[in-house]
C-alpha cells in the first residue's frame, strides 16, 4: 500500500451543524493520507435504527410466471426533493429492531400488494457517498404469480403514502424506462436505472 | 390519472434550514395528492451550476482490447461521510459552463490517467430522491488501448485527491467487486453495485 493509499485517510473530529427532524447536516475534520488536516461536509438521516446500521432495503422483486417473460415490480412516488414523480425500486426505511428479511416482505407488501418470498440480501452499499452515509441493501423477493394471494394484488399504504405500482419486463428494462420516463415526464431514480444499464450492456458481452 | 396519483402532488414553498459551505438542509412544505399540506427536509448540494441542472456526471469506461474480455476503469478513494473507501465509477462536478461530454473526457483523464472518446449520455437521474436533489448523468467513454496513449496510464490529480484505479471483467462484475470488498474491508456505491447486479442478473434471463 503506497503512503498515498486511499486507506490510509482517518477521522479526526465530528461537528453537528444542524439538526433537522429528519436530516443532520455534519462538518467532518479528517486526516488525508498525507496526513494534512481537511473538511468535509455531509448530511446524515437521524432515522437510522442501531440495531442494523443501514438506513434501507431497496426490493428487486421478480414475477415468476410459467407462460410469460420475467418482469420486475416497480413504484413510482412523488418525491418533494426531486419535485417529480420518481420510478423506483419498492424500498422502505428499516423499522428498529426489524430484519431485513421481514422488512422487504412487509415493503412489498405494502407498497405494491405481492405476496413474496424473501431469496436472499446483498452487501450494504451507500448511495452517494461523497454527499451522505446513508446506506442500503439490496433483497430479492421472488413473487409466485400463481399464488392466489397475487391474483389481485392490493397494497396498504399508509397515510401520506401515495405510490403506484407498475411491472416492466427484465429483458428490455432501460428502453421501457425510458419510455415511460419519455411519456409522463417523470424520472428515475439512479440505482433502478444503474440496474437497467447493466442488463442491457449484458447484451454486447 | 386517479386523484389520489403521486402526480397531483405539488410544491408550495421551500425553505432554508442551514447553509454549509457545500450543503444546504431544506424545509420542502408541499401538498399530497388529496390537498393535504405537508413537510419534507432535504439536503442540496451548493455547487451545481445553472446551466447545465445536474450535478455529477459518471463514467461508463469500457477498455477494448482485441485479445482481452472488456473491462470497466473503476476508482478507490476516502469518501468522508462513510469513513470508508468506496468502490465507485470515476465521476467529477460539473464545472459551470462545461459539457457533459468534455467533462467525461477530462474526469477519466484525471483520475485514471486514460484517454477516452466519449460515446453517449444518459438521462439525468438522482441518486437519492428520497433525501437529496443530488442528480447526475451517465457517460459512456470508450477507451482503446492498442492507442499509445493508453499504454501507460498516468492519473493527473488534483491537491487533495487521492484515487487509486482499478479495472475488473465486466462478465464477472459482481463477483470480482464483492471479492476486493472482502479483501480489503472497503465498500461500493449503490450505483456501480445495482450496475454490477443488472449484468450479474442478465445471465438468469
């Protein structure tokens, strides 16, 4: 490892700046990996459970259907920060003391009315991490569409929860977004639409 | 459209809760589908310049070699606000007044040290909308490296950065990521992860 190897940066002392309900907003004083002091600043989420250390669980949940191509189920909300309707994973804040496991069946659930079963989960990644530690995982949820329970499925959004529910097949993901990105003008957010530029780059491999 | 759709949802006004010299947190007082006043914070970064909307662009580079499988350019670095070493496409601000394309060009110049021809952008897409207007683009960036200029390829950093480059098959992407995470207890972005899972996840089709 060179003397300039990213490892060898190190935290020296965090400031709070401000204390919103939901958002903080931090000064964080660091050493770089020459040892010089510098400053940085991040906004951190106050809701994140101590029990799990990840602020969410975003759901790539599969249809299985014998006669018809895989799709994947997708959300679309309004979200203020944007101003605009947002194509999204299902995805939800981890409740304290909840599993990831339960927390993606439940968000499902919830949000988009399938009855799934939880497959697996991936490792935590950070969503934009030169701006924020908010953090996530990533679980698959397989959805049996000959299950009764997903003949008509029905969500339960909370109060003040207003999002849609729609499905676009897994083997031309980026061109339906764009399609429907196109049509309402709406937009994307850009982990779904990460996802979707690597199935489609898969094609030219 | 039914009422209750997330696109009668409606900005009311915006207010600053605290200015950082790079974040702001922001007060969103917005209206639900049904009329309803509520709240959202929001955190905004203070560098995105006017003329162009986004504040990032990212870098799809794909290394052609005639005897080799292709490979992605990928960056190391210290990202404060996770106290870790993320594993990220190379990506850079926008400079006021500057194309997305030039940007991508000089990013992957500095960072890398390869020169590449920029092929196409992306849509704009946010990166975390339920918690930042942070947006960006994606760039595709070929790079050929029967050009001399590849041959040996020198990064052009700036004061204060410390990027190490790394390269990895984009058919075994999601492997090889996880296996330098495990090696080195660093972590990855959410975005190049959810890349990494769409290739990954193209083989089950």
């Amino acid at each position: 490892m060179s003397k300039l190897s990213p490892y060898n940066a190190r935290h020296v002392l965090v400031e709070n700046l401000d204390q919103g309900k939901w958002i903080q907003t931090r000064k964080i004083n660091y050493q770089d990996p020459t040892g010089s002091d510098r400053v940085w600043e991040m906004a951190v989420r106050t809701t994140r459970t101590a029990t799990t250390n990840v602020d969410a669980v975003s759901i790539v949940s599969v249809l299985h259907h014998p006669d018809r191509p895989k799709e994947i189920v997708l959300v679309k909300q309004y979200r203020p920060p944007t101003q605009k309707v947002v194509l999204e994973l299902p995805a939800g804040l981890i409740d304290p003391k909840e599993l990831i496991e339960s927390t993606a069946e439940r968000e499902l659930l919830e949000e988009t009315g399938y009855h799934g079963k939880f497959a697996r989960q991936s490792i935590v990644t950070y969503s934009d991490p030169g701006l924020t530690n908010a953090n996530m995982v990533l679980a698959y949820v397989d959805v049996d569409l000959s299950d009764v329970h997903n003949k008509l499925p029905q969500p339960q959004l909370e109060d003040g929860e207003f999002i849609e529910t729609f499905t676009l097949p897994l083997n031309n993901l980026l061109a339906e977004l764009e399609a429907v990105i196109q049509r309402e003008g709406c937009t994307v957010d850009a982990r779904l639409y990460h996802f979707a530029v690597g199935l489609d780059l898969a094609k030219q491999l």
